[in-house]
C-alpha cells in the first residue's frame, strides 16, 4: 500500500473507476511520413505518382464515361482509374465535369440529342468550348440523380478520400472567359441550392467540396444564405499562393465560412497564374512572399494539388511539404491496467482528420473516434484492452493496406 501511495504521488499510477490500478507505460513513436489523406498531390497519369512523398492523386472525371443512356450506369472507367491509384497504395481525389476548355460538354449523349436541348458554343482560353443547358430540367434532374448513385457505390470507398464538384469552367463555379448566361450556360440560384443540399444529405462519411470562387454572389447563392452556409462541404482554393490571393482570395475564404475546415477540408491547388507561382510554391518565402507553410497553416490546408512540383523541388521537399499538411497525432499520455487503458491523444497538426480514425490497444479500438479532433485539441481515449504488454495503433477503416496512420510520442 505504502508503495502504491508513492507510486500515485510521483504520477506513475492512477485508478479506474472500476478501482483498477492504471500504470503509465512508457511510449516512444515519431512521425516519419505524409498522413493518409493529406499532402501534396499529383495527378493520376503523372510520371512521378509511385512515389512515397504522396499519399494523394487526382484525376478529372465525365459524367460522359458512367452515362450515355437513361438511367444506366457504367462506372467500370471509375474502377480502372480508383483500382490503378490505390495499386500504388495512394488514395483519390476525384473532380466531375461538364465543362472544360476546348472540348465539348461531358453531357451524357441521351440528353444531347433531346430536341428540346441546346448547347451554347463560344471561345474560352482561346478556345472553342461547349457549355451545357441549364435550363433543361433532365439536366438538372440527371445531376442530382448522378450523385444519389455515386455515394450508394462509393460514398465509403477506402479508394476515395475526397470529391470535388461544382458548375462552370473545370466544375470550378465560374465561367470568367466565355458565355456566362445564369441559368442557361450556369446553373440558377434556385438550382445550385437544390443541389448542395442534395449532396448534403446524400453522402454520410464522403468528404466533398466546392470552389472557394462559390462565394460571388453574383454568380452563386451561397454567401448570402445562413442555411447553405450551414451545409458541410469544404473548400478547394485552385489558384493557392497566387500574388492577389490576400486580396481576392482570402475574402472567398472568408465569405463562405473560414472555420469550416473543423468539419469539412480544405484543399486546393498551387496558382497557375504565372511561371513564377509554379517555379516558386516550395521556396522558402513562397512565389509572393509567402512560404506555403505558413499560409497552409493559416488555412488549415489537408492537401494542396502539386503536379508540377517534381520540376522544381526535390520529393525530399515535396514530402516535407505535405508533412506539413492535414492532422498530426501526439500521444500525450498512456495508462494501462490489467483490462483497460486511457489514452491521451493531441491534434499538433494544422487539420482535423476528416474520417472515423481510433485509438487501439492490442488491437481494441477506444469508444470514441478522433474524427474532429481540431488543432491544438487535446482528448483522452477509453479502450477495453490492457495487460502487461500493451500495443497501441490508430486504426481507420478508411484506409487501404498497407496505409498506416503515425503519431508520435516521447514517454519516459
């Protein structure tokens, strides 16, 4: 008993509720890789995406390759193109389209060749493009419909970390070259919001995202309506590090909610503006003066889309980059008994994570997930798992094999 006194003074020991003697074990763990679901990011066809320094690739999608005919679906390109990223233990972010400059529409062929439907042609970036129409409801109708069907395949896909999606010019909610007709060229109001709030009930653990460019009102409701402020979609800024982002930018941040990267991403991609953005992103004071871990933080940036990267920097950097990105877990305390353990878990990254994540010992998970687990934040963790020689894991349901997700820990 005398020794137990002791022991509880000096901190080494503690009691369950259940009267159990908890003891502190030692723990020494580092972090030595980009966390699954974050960090740079480069495209799927890219010649340098079997690297380590990323955890993350993207690819551009048409609704055109699932749809070509009333109500069937053919997602065998999605499988060929999920299966080939996660061959290379990486994870998706996957963006749709109807738009894209110098091409037609991706408009399935049924609703093209309905009578009633006309495409607008004019030049954008140059280039001769086709915009949808929006003011044919089997448009409208399909895209919603689309969407329904997605997240019944692949809202809790393993392959899939992210989705982004929108209307305009690369679904990135502008057409800022080119024939912009509300609600014939773009979407009307009434629409866009029908939309959101579709996706916002239709998927349940999928995390997806609109362009921060959503937030002119001009073109977008959504700045001006508390209640699709309220919807759970993250942000993807895709000129990230540009000179006016300060300016312009940062304000689309503002106005479409800055803190919700606590429930929902934010990602984006580095500025294309110029050569020097490019050239520049991983410097050390950035292309404009700002270094991108700095304005990452300040943005709570998960993933940032780097294709271009390898032209510039070393994967060394690369990798350091995205190290920088997204949740980074610290175990700041670990108790065991015989039958149970408490952990202490800290969020020292810039990010939640944005899928259900557990603590484990011996491989039982805690009762509660690290999912919203904010920056700075600290909780501790109930697991039924103890005994003499404890092993503790974050495990995650959401992750492909061979992904593991690090923490680091220095107990003594």
């Amino acid at each position: 008993m005398l020794l137990f006194l002791l022991a509880s003074m000096l901190g080494a020991v503690e009691l369950t509720n259940e009267g159990d003697v908890m003891r502190a074990v030692p723990l020494q763990s580092q972090i030595h890789h980009v966390q699954p679901m974050t960090g740079i990011v480069f495209w799927d066809d890219s010649e340098n995406n079997h690297s380590r320094a990323i955890q993350l690739e993207y690819s551009y999608v048409r609704y055109s390759d699932v749809v070509t005919e009333p109500g069937r679906y053919d997602w065998s390109t999605i499988e060929a193109k999920l299966n080939a990223i996660a061959s290379r233990n990486h994870q998706a972010i996957l963006r749709f389209y109807y738009v894209y400059p110098g091409k037609p529409t991706t408009v399935p062929s049924y609703i093209k060749a309905l009578p009633d439907y006309h495409e607008t042609h004019g030049a954008s970036e140059k280039q001769s493009t086709d915009f949808p129409d929006w003011s044919h409801p089997e448009l409208k109708r399909f895209t919603k419909q689309f969407y329904t069907h997605f997240a019944e395949r692949y809202d809790r896909d393993p392959r899939l970390a992210f989705l982004q999606t929108g209307f305009g010019l690369w679904a990135e909610y502008h057409i800022y070259d080119g024939p912009f007709i509300l609600g014939k060229t773009f979407p009307d109001k009434i629409y866009q919001a029908e939309f959101l709030e579709h996706l916002n009930v239709t998927f349940k653990s999928l995390p997806w995202s609109i362009s921060v460019d959503a937030a002119d009102t001009e073109v977008t409701p959504i700045a001006e309506s508390p209640s699709l402020l309220k919807l759970s979609f993250g942000l993807f800024d895709d000129s990230f590090l540009c000179k006016q982002h300060a300016k312009e930018n940062e304000q689309n941040w503002n106005a479409l909610d800055r803190n919700r990267y606590r429930r929902s991403p934010a990602g984006g991609e580095f500025s294309y503006y110029n050569k020097r953005d490019q050239k520049l992103a991983l410097a050390t004071n950035g292309p404009n003066g700002v270094a991108f871990e700095e304005a990452a933080r300040a943005f709570h940036i998960s993933y940032l889309i780097g294709n271009d990267q390898p032209l510039h920097q070393t994967m060394d950097r690369i990798e350091r980059a995205g190290m920088a990105c997204g949740y980074k877990f610290r175990i700041t305390g670990f108790h065991v008994s015989d039958r149970s353990a408490r952990v202490t878990v800290q969020n020292t990254g810039i990010a939640p994570i944005y899928r259900d994540a557990y603590v484990a010992v011996n491989g039982v998970r805690a009762l509660k997930s690290l999912i919203g687990l904010t920056p700075g934040e600290s909780m501790c963790f109930e697991v039924h798992s103890g005994g003499s020689t404890p092993r503790i894991t974050i495990v995650s349901d959401h992750l492909l094999p061979g992904q593991v997700i690090e923490f680091d820990a220095e107990l003594r």
